[in-house]
C-alpha cells in the first residue's frame, strides 16, 4: 500500500475531511487533496505533524511496503506525546534503513 493511501484511509478512519485536516495542519484543502491523490508529494513536515498530532502513528508502518496500516495498535494506548525532535530523530533512523 502506497504511503497517501494509508494516509488517506487512516484519516477517513478518524472521520476527518481533507478540510478538516487542512485547517488543523495550515494548508488548504485542495493541498490535502493533492497529497492524498499524488498530485503533490507529501512532505516530511506533514508526517511529523502526524506523528505530533497522533502519537500512535507508527513511523515505520507509515513508509514500509510491507505494511497495510499506519497505526501500532499494541502500543497506541501507551504511546506518550513525543517532541518534534524526537519524531525527528525517529524519522532519520529509519530512513537510514531504506537508504
């Protein structure tokens, strides 16, 4: 599953509209669509935004192929709030991985 669809469905799951998600993010919701759909690439800035907004995404799950859904659901209920440094620093170590 490619990375917007998981997105896409992990934000449908939530009930959240792309203007919804544009609001809270602070961007349109023609930007939203455009991720969503691959008309634009989905930047980092938005993944950390995620991972800030919702701490049980799990990073990994987000960029791996061989994952179906962006959500650790044994860890979701004990996953504290992490900075943005921190997501940061996630993100870098699993890049490194794919890289």
């Amino acid at each position: 599953m490619k990375i917007s669809e998981k997105i896409k469905e992990f934000f449908e799951e939530k009930g959240w509209s792309h203007t919804e998600i544009g609001a809270k993010y602070g961007v349109s919701q023609q930007t939203i669509t455009n991720y969503l759909n691959e008309k634009r690439a989905i930047p980092l800035d938005f993944l950390v935004w995620m991972k800030e907004v919702f701490p049980d995404v799990d990073i990994n799950s987000i960029i791996s192929k061989q994952e179906n859904h962006i959500v650790s659901e044994s860890k979701a209920m004990y996953k504290r709030k992490e900075s943005r440094e921190e997501i940061l620093k996630e993100f870098g170590k699993i890049l490194d991985n794919y890289l």
